[in-house]
C-alpha cells in the first residue's frame, strides 16, 4: 500500500478534495474520506452534493443504507464499510491506527493538508516520522504554482 502525504499550498482542502475523488472513482476505486467529528462529516457531506453544479460524487455517510455500495463514505470512525481501496484523512486525522487495522485501505492512504495551517503543517511531519520509523513506504507531494502535484520526497522501506 501506497502511503501519500499532499501538501496543499494554493487550495484547501474542501477544493482540492472533491478532484482528487473524482480522480479516485474515474480509477474505480472505493474511497473513504476520514475526519476527525461528526459535524465535520455533515458539513463534508453536504459540500460534496453541491460543489460543482454540474459533477455528482456519489457519497454517503453512517445512517445511510447499504454502506458496503457507496463509491465515497464519509466517516469521523476507523471504520470500513465499503471495502475502500483509498482512504483519504483529513483535518489531522491519526493514520497509524487505522493502517494497522482491518479498516485499512486496499491501494493508498492520502494524509490531505493545509500547508499554511501550522496545526496541519505539525501533524503532518508529526505521522510521517511515526510511519517511516513503523517501516511503512511513504511519498511526499507538494503542490505546484499552477495547482499540480509534484512529487517531492519519497521514503521506501522493507517493513510494511
């Protein structure tokens, strides 16, 4: 499993996240969005019905029915109801935890930042040192003048 850090520097995340979706599920892949609160997931939730007119991410969230069928799941848990092949956290949300459980994602784990926000800025290198040193493969992109990723940093290890 690929473990990617991106650093966001000219989008936040409520912009950057709903391409990086759409680029997750024209892959066919099942994501997981992860935050760290329920009022977070609500707001996510309703930012993703309208955020572009004319775009439909298909999303859903904990009291919606037939969790294991929703492309994009919208959860505060370490849960995995939907078979995810990414999973994306936000917010700051701890990583380790999760990729060391059965809510593990099947291809990546994207840890989505604000460059500009010191509290994510800190928890970023915070969770990078504690997975390279837990052996997993890590790779850093930052974000371009013109809003493109380019890869920056990549950390290989053998344990993962």
């Amino acid at each position: 499993m690929e473990i990617a850090f991106y650093h966001l520097s000219k989008a936040r995340v409520d912009q950057a996240l709903p391409i990086l979706l759409e680029r997750t599920l024209a892959k066919g892949w099942r994501a997981i969005v992860q935050t760290n609160n329920d009022a977070r997931v609500s707001k996510l939730n309703q930012h993703l019905w309208a955020y572009k007119p004319e775009s439909f991410l298909p999303h859903g969230v904990k009291s919606d029915l037939d969790l294991n069928s929703l492309p994009i799941y919208l959860t505060a848990s370490n849960d995995n109801p939907n078979a995810s092949d990414v999973r994306f956290f936000i917010d700051g949300v701890e990583m380790q935890g999760v990729l060391q459980s059965v809510a593990a994602p099947k291809e990546r784990a994207i840890f989505l930042f604000d460059g500009v926000n010191e509290d994510e800025l800190k928890a970023a290198r915070d969770q990078w040192r504690m997975l390279k040193d837990a052996g997993f493969s890590l790779v850093y992109y930052q974000q371009s003048e013109q809003g493109n990723w380019l890869e920056k940093h990549r950390s290989s290890n053998s344990a993962s």
